[in-house]
C-alpha cells in the first residue's frame, strides 16, 4: 500500500492553466502501476494556484482563516476529481470528507481512492501522512515541482545542493520556520512531519513533474529525498 | 422569499480571474436586502468559467457527460462557497448536495442558503427553479451578463430588442432549439423551464454586472425581461 | 451492465392491488440473468398506482409540485423495496436517495442496486438515464404496459402501428408535446430524453407485463422499439 | 409538548382509499392546537392498510421479518408525508429515519416533526414512546379506530365496557398475550409499553376518526382511556 | 453466519479494569475461526461496567431514561472499538449506529462488523437478535459471565442446575419479571425475546469467561443453555 | 462567544471515578453563565483517563497511532455526553464529528454544542482552537487542573511561578518540546498553537478544579495565565 501526494504545484502552468498532458501521464502510469502490478494506493491531490486563487478572494472579502483553509480543502477536492474523471473506473468517484470516512471506504473498495483537503489547520500534507499512518502504508511519496529537499534554497543559493537522505529531527527542524497561514503550508506543515515522526512512516520527496519518477519510487530505485528515522 | 441566480458569466472577467470588486459589491447589497430589509432569500451561483475549464479537461481525458456535469455541479458549488466567505455570519456555511437537503436546511435557518449545483442532467439554473418551486418563492431572478431575452442574438444582429416581457411558451420554443453537453445550459435548460410552467413562477432576466439591478428587480422596479404566465 | 426501468403500470391491476405473481416472476428472471450469467445490472422502479393515490391527495390538500413529485419518488421507493425483499440476497438492501448516492454504492457493491425516484422535477425515467450514463450501460431497457412506441395512439387509432425502430430526434418531437404535472410523465420525459440524446445511449421500449421479454431484450432478440442515434 | 400517535387504522376506508377529508380535517385541527396555542408536538403515523398490503406481498415472497417490518416502517414513512404535505410550512419536511435522528431535529426546529416507523422489531406505538420519553412529553395521545381499552372484545362481547382508566400494570397483562409478527403490533407493543412504565408517560387512549376529540383530549377533558401509573 | 454477543460483563474485573488477556485471546480464537474457516459472523458488544459507571452519573444528574440508555449505547460502542482495535484489519473499522446502517454495511464487506448498542429501549441483547434477524443467521451466540440459564438464581439456591435446553416460551416467562431501567437488562430484555421467538433463531447461552468456548459452540459441541422453538 | 475546553484531568478522581459532584457544579455554573446572560458558548471536553485506559489496551493489542488517536477521540465524546445529560435541554443532544459539522450545527441552533476530539493527529485543544477560530470566539478558556503556566515544573522545582501572561512565541517554544504519542498531547500540541498564533485567538489556561474560576475568566477578572499576541 502506497499513498501518494500529488502537490498542487504540479498541476497548474505558469498561466493558470491545468497541464492537461500531465493528468493523462499520470492516468497512464497509474493505471499501469496500481491496476496492472496489484500494488494497492491511495492518492491526495493538492489545492494549488486553484486554491490559492479562491482563499485570496475570501481572505480579501473578510473570512477568517478557518474558513480560508476550507476553501483550500474544497479546492483540492476539486483538483481531486479531475483524477477522478482520468482515472475512470479505477478510481473511487467521489473525494471523502475526512479520515474517518478515507478508512471506512478503504474498508469496503479496492479501488483508488482520490483526496483532497481534509479540516481547517492541516494541509493536503497533513491528510497524506494521516492516511499513511491509518492504513500502515508501505511508503508516503511526496510530489512536489522540486526534486526534494535541498541544503539551502536553490533560487537563491548557487551551492543548493539536494540531500538524498534526511533524518527526520532535521526535517521538523526546517519546518519550525514556516509560517501557516491558510493555504500556506511549503513543504511539509507541522501536523504531517508530527504524524510522520510517532509512526516512523518512511517518507520520500520527489520531483513529480514526469510520472516516470513515480514509477521509479515505487520499485525502489533511488531519487528524491527520503527521509529517515 | 426571493430565489436569485447569479451566473457564472458574471463571475469571472476575460483573463479567467474573479472579479473581486464585484463580489464584494454583491456581498455588500445582499446584507442590505436580506438583512435589514428582512426579506429572506435564497442563491444559487453558477460554474462559469471554472466549471467549463475542468470540465474541458475531464471531457478530454475521457470521462462520460455525467461525470463532466459533476464537475460542473461542484465547480459551482466552490464559486458558492465565495459568497459564503463574502456575506459571513449571514450566511449558512455549506452549500447543500440536493434539493432535499437544501429544503430541510431552509426549514432550520434563516440564515441565507447558497446553493452550487445539485445532480448531473441539469443545469444550476434548474436547481434555482426547484428551490423556487418548493418554497413557493415570491420570484425568481435570473442574473447573467446580459440585459435580458433579446428578439435575436445581439452580437450577431444589430437590430436584436430586448424583450421586457416575454411569455412562458415563448420561452419554450427559444430554448428547445439548445444543446445539453455538460456544462452549456445556455439561457435556461429545458428541466428548469418545465419547472417554471408548471408552477407558473415568477421568472425575471436581469443584468446582474451591477449588483443594484437586483435591488430595482426586488423592489420591482421594471428592468430586463419578465416571464409570463 | 444494463439498467432496467420498470415501470409504475405494471405492478398494479385494475383493482389497484399489487401484482404479487408477476413480481415473483419478475424475482426468478432477474436471478437467471443477472445472478447466474454475472451480467451486471441496475433496476429502477416506478410509482405507479400508488404514487398517483398519494399525489392526488397531497394535491387536494395544498402541496405544491415540488412536494407532490416528492411524494411520487417515495412512493417509488416502496416500490422498489417490494423487488428488494423479493430479490433478497442479491439485491442491495436500500434503494439510493440520489445519483451520486447510487454511484459510490455501485463501485462497492455487486449487488442488484434498486432505485426509485431521487429527486423534483424528473421522472424514474430521467433517473435510469442518468444511471445508464453515469455507469456507460449498455442498454437502456424501458418496461412498461404498452409494446413499445407507436405510430399513434392505440386505443384511439385501430391503425396505429408498432415502430420496430425510431430515431431519438423523432422520440423528443414526440415528447415535446407531454405535460409535466408531478407524477404524470407520460413515456418519457424531457429531462430523460436529453440525457439519452446526449450519451447516445441504447434505449429499447418493451412490454414489461411478461418478464420473458426481459430475457428477450437483454439476449439480444428483437423486441419492442429500438431508438437509434 | 405532546406526542401524537395516528393509528394507521383511521387513515384508510374499507376499500383502501385515503380519507381525505379526515386528513383535511386533521390539518385543520393540528393547525389550530399547536401554531395558535404555542403548544408544541411532535406526530407518529402508523403504516396500517399500505403497510399490510406491502408486508403481505414481502412475506410471500420470501423476505425475513427484519425486513417486513422495514416494509411497516418505510409505508408508515409514506403515510407520514400525507400529513407533511397537509401541514405545509408548519411541518418539518421530512420524517427522521431514527430517534436520535429525531431528537437531533427537534433540538433545531420549532416545526412539527412527523414521523413513520424507526427500525425493526418495534411497532410505531413503540416510536411514539420513544419520542415521548426523550422530550419528557407532558402526554402521549395514542388515537386508533377505536374509543379505548375495553373490557373485552366489543366486537365479539356485548356487555364490553369502555374503561376510563387503566393501571399501567393491567395494561401489561393485557398485551402479554399479543402476537408480533411483522406489521401486527395490536394496541400497544410491549417495546412500547415498557417505556411508557419505567418513565411513568401520560398515556391516553382515544377515537382518532373524530380530530376534536384530538382537541378535547389536549384541553384535559374526559375521553378514552387514561393509563395511570 | 453467525452473531457472537459478547457481555460487557466479562471485559472488566472487579476493579472495573478492562481485561486485556482476555481481549488478546479474543481476538485470537475469532480470527482463527472466522478469518481462516471462511465461516462469517457479527459480533454485538456490551456496555458493562463502563455503561453502568456513566449512566450512574447522568441518571443522578437528571437525565431522562432515554438519554441514559444512549449513555448506555456509546459505551458499548467504545467496548466495541476495543474489538476493532485488537482484530485490526479483519474487522470493519466503525460500529455502525442502527440496524440499517449495520446491514448496508453487511452488504458491501466481508470483514467483521463490530456493533455497540443501537437505540434507546432495548439492550444490546435485542440489537444482536435484530441482526441474526436480518442476515438470517445460523446461530445467535449469547456469552456472558455465567454458564448459561439456570433453574434458580445459582448465588442464592445451592441446588440451581444449569438447564441443556430451555423452550422459549419458558424463557419468555423468565424474562416477564423483570425491570427495564436504563443499563438494567438483566439476561436478555422482551424485545430480544420477541425477535428471537417470532423468528425462530437458534440462540444459545455461553460462558464467554474462556474464548474456547465460542468455538465449541461454533462447532456445535453441547455447551451451555440453548433455546428450543 | 466562548470556547471553553474542559481538559479530563478535571472529570476523574484517583481512584479513576467519575466526580459528579464536580460535573453538577459545573452544569449549575454553565447554566448560569450561558444561559442566563445570553453569552455564548462551545464547550470541548477531553477524554482524561478514560481515553489513557482505552489507548493503553488498543496500543497494548497492536492498533496503529491513528487509531488510538481515534479510541482517544471517542471516549473525549462519551465525556462530552457526560456534559450534554447534565445540562439538559439547554445543550444540543450530539457531539459533533468533526469541524465542518459542528459549524453547520452552530449555525442552526442556539443550544450550547458540546464537542470531544475531531481527528486523529490532534487533541482536543487543537479542537477547541479550531472552533474558536471558525466561529471567531471572544476568548478560548482552557481549563485543567493546574493553575495555569509555570516557569519550570511546579512539582519538581519549588521555585516555579505561574505566569500572569506569556507570550504566544514563549508558548510555542514551550511545546516544542513534547511528544505526540495518541492520547498524550500535555498542556496544548502543536496544531492548536499553531491556529491560535494565526488568528491571535485570547487564549486563558485557568485552574478548571473549581468551576467559579470559569466565571471569574469569563467576567474578566485576572485568573491564570493569558495567552498575549
């Protein structure tokens, strides 16, 4: 069992544009890995440049940041059904709404199920290591339009260099900086890292730009960042 | 108890953005109307832009037309959740799945009810004349970009009138003539004009770019065009 | 997987008692086909006698449209509970409130799912539509007490003649012409049509009053009246 | 706050048809007593003759009794919606499918809730109970086609006597002796009558086919049968 | 098929601590036969003396009879998540909240499906006779802490013998005397009785103090009291 | 508004009772405060050692983190219920399941809402910050059974001082620290910090041991430690 996080960065060109070509990758190599091999996963669908859009509106229009993270949360859900709607009759057709709901479904179909956002205060991260977590998965991988963790950050830092290994006491300490605004959560949020660390959940960063990294982590090979423990 | 549309068409500008401004405008009348005026109402917002973008993508990855018309029912239901975030304390915080669920909420609160689409096979337009339909709505107002019904295209033909007033049958004819793939509903789909007739609802086009045309259509000033019974 | 709508007007006689041995018969076919073959299907059930019993008073009594079509989709799910409990352990035990209901219990279920109405405004028939979009059926098979379309009205017109085909363009000018009064949806109604039209879904009226039609049309015999795109 | 109790048996005349003018006047009578004088209620309806007919059918065909009974309650459901279309705006609009159900809408709405049957193995005296135990019901108002309890069977001993009150312990006695296949809960259940001991409900057994005497019975006049603790 | 009720009275000792040995054995001796034998079963959890200790509480708080029987109903359900966390994932992951929702379940799992008390007026003994009911099981599987029915009360009468077999018009009388407070159904309450009586369950007796003797009984060795139609 | 968070440590005595006693007090309290002056509030309750004692039997029989997450969930919600019958009919009768649907309630009801935990991965602080957060709470009350924050560990260091205030930046310095197995998240986790730095929530940690000190942090008067922005 693998759950795999598909960043909301992946999804959006620099014109706001979905990558129609990439969601059909992607529908490719996850109809050949989890369909074909028998592997079983659950996938989580971040909000994105969609999310952002819409939390920048209502934030502008007064909400309070609970209901901003539940317009992120909806927005995922919406990200979400457009693997639904690649996937076909693999996919489970409707996102839950939380956990408790993820496990009963995973209790009672072998199909994929898809997630977006789960409640207010964790990010589409924080849903991804919860599942990890209630289903004993194999592995978390984390798809992101960077290749992983780097020792600096690589816009800025010529000498950024990707680390392939991580222990997780470093992880928790990179994220104590980040701020959490709604719709804010780089990285990894602060909730995820914490369920990561209590269940020792072998995490991996990669780059999900090509799907083929995908194909790649899940028979092993070494890319990205995995983080230890 | 008013019913009030509000068009996708006005939600979005011509590079795919949210029209802020707008939207704050809106938030603004309705507190006015609904909440001091102690008239009650109940919205539904339409997909627009949004609803057809991800449905383009489903549709090309290739998903049935039900599935895409879910996509267009939970585009509209994100767009909901804008007004949601705008009107604040006034409103009732989730947009309902169906029409039952909709009628028992508008049984327990007196909060305003926003509604995004409900089922596949019908158009958010259909939603507003069910909901009009069960709670025996004193009208229902129609807001899109346009002025109104017009004799003929007006992009097309200069000399295209705006009608102000047009009858049901009249109105029958005009959208029998429409296609269904989901997602284009455009005017008013057949289910919601059938609604209508049955029930012989007060149906009133108006232009809902400026947020005071609503306030003259509740105060029943005469403006775009009035279905007749 | 075919769905199967069977409809209001043959579950009744004329003294509007329940026809208990058809419904028995009706048990044996289904568990032929659909247990024993591993075809998979969907039956959606009418309101019939008893959804028109319950209108008409609900009528008289001040309901509106909405409410009385309310009435006729409970009333087909009593009916539909009646095939529940005769189909037993091959049939799900609770017919579904509406379509995306129905969808996620078809992807974790084998299971006969029964349907009666979900929701306002559409008849059983735009409900097994939607079903047989929603799930890329098949067939579409159409059950009622009549053979099938006609060139006219049999009981008025001794020339009237059974139509072997008819094309979907000819089936909606012939619906255009039906009124929409809450549980009177003669044939076929709009709503339904355009969803066949749409998804060019195979439809075949039959005789429903001898379930060996049933096996008939699902074998692929020619029987009743093929609508063709 | 009173609970109601309308016996199935008032609901139907002896050739199956809904009385529709009781119903009529029912509305009336409920309209007038509760939405004038500020008293609150909640209304069971029983399933009578549409249960039995439905059950009749089930248990010839091979359904369990579970599932009979789930006939009794869905039917009771149905006749309930008779009273909500009455009713209007006064009532809440749909019947809750259990008591927690119910008790979390009543806890809401200041509209009547009316209710069917809840689950299997109880009669609807047995919801009514239930309800009124929940509330703390100043009374339970039990109205049958009959004056109240007698002495023996009317209908088969000439010197019967109605009995103007009853011992909750007699009462007992009395229905120790019932049957309880699926749809024949006569009188009183015992699941029901166990509850109205232990929590010493005010019970009152009176003749629905006549509403004012539903009025005379809220008012503290002498009618029907007190049960007394 | 079989239905295992399991009494909260042999999960505490006299310290009101939960007996974690036992629990581990339970779990053990069920997934051995239910798991590997392919035989299916329910499983029904008492409140005990959590329920007991609760009810306690809210009744000397003035909480109604209701209101502490649904006390009563959770505190079986948390029993049985111990249930659901010892068999991990063999067993469904939620205790459904009523007998509909159980027997959905049951329809679209195979995994055991692990139940607490359903609604107020019955005991958790009436919801595990409810569910042999509906599923039509093969055995109902009653383990207490004592070693099945007895011809007195065994800690006052010396000479009490346990009886092999009791008919269950005898158990009926038995049970006929007893109280019905919240938490207080001594043995087995009337509506379990009735259930079991009308369609005929095989229900059987046992001392669940030893989890061997679930299998003996599974297996149809003599063991305990069992009820004779 | 109010969110009072009632830590566990306060419902259980050593011998691991239930104080009753304690649990009237607070309800005449609550009664007083809220329900007389018209202030509002939401009341979460924890789980205390009715959750340790659940979790160390799951954890002990081979459950997963999340799923201890959730026993600890659960028995925070049968402590809620402990509330909910004390309080009686001036608190809506269900703890709600999540954030998304205690919301929705607050919206359709005045009735005070009381919550146990939410979601696996945080406590029931994280719970009660949430809340404050959607509903934008006047103050967020934490009760337990400590003075409020202290300099160093009050029963290791004799020169411990509880702090007036502290700031949210020494807070979460503070927590840092902790672990976050299921069940044990001490004085506030991570994720409630977290919501309540972002929206600058007035956090108070009072001595919940004798409920006057709610009234006095809810009048204003300096009582424990305040939480400063």
């Amino acid at each position: 069992m693998f759950v795999v996080k598909i960043g909301g960065s992946i999804l959006f060109d620099k014109e706001y544009q979905l990558k129609q070509k990439l969601l059909s990758n992607y529908a490719k190599t996850i109809r050949n890995i989890f369909s074909e091999s028998k592997k079983k996963c659950a996938i989580v669908v971040g909000g994105g440049k969609l999310a952002r859009k819409y939390i920048a509106v209502t934030r502008a229009l007064g909400a309070n940041e609970a209901y901003n993270d539940i317009m992120g949360i909806e927005a995922a859900k919406l990200n979400a059904r457009l693997f639904i709607g690649a996937l076909g009759d693999i996919a489970y057709p409707e996102p839950p709404n939380n956990l408790q709901e993820f496990h009963a479904l995973f209790n009672v179909t072998d199909k994929i199920i898809i997630c977006g956002g789960f409640q207010p205060g964790q990010s589409t991260n924080a849903v991804a290591a919860s599942i990890a977590e209630i289903v004993t998965a194999e592995k978390l991988l984390n798809l992101t339009d960077v290749d992983g963790v780097y020792t600096a950050d690589p816009d800025k830092d010529p000498n950024a260099k990707l680390m392939k290994e991580l222990a997780i006491s470093d992880l928790i300490s990179l994220i104590a900086k980040q701020t959490t605004k709604a719709g804010q959560y780089p990285l990894f949020d602060k909730t995820a890292v914490q369920i990561v660390q209590r269940s020792k959940i072998v995490l991996q960063f990669i780059n999900g730009s090509d799907p083929e990294n995908l194909m790649k982590a899940i028979t092993g090979k070494p890319i990205g960042t995995l983080i230890t423990h």
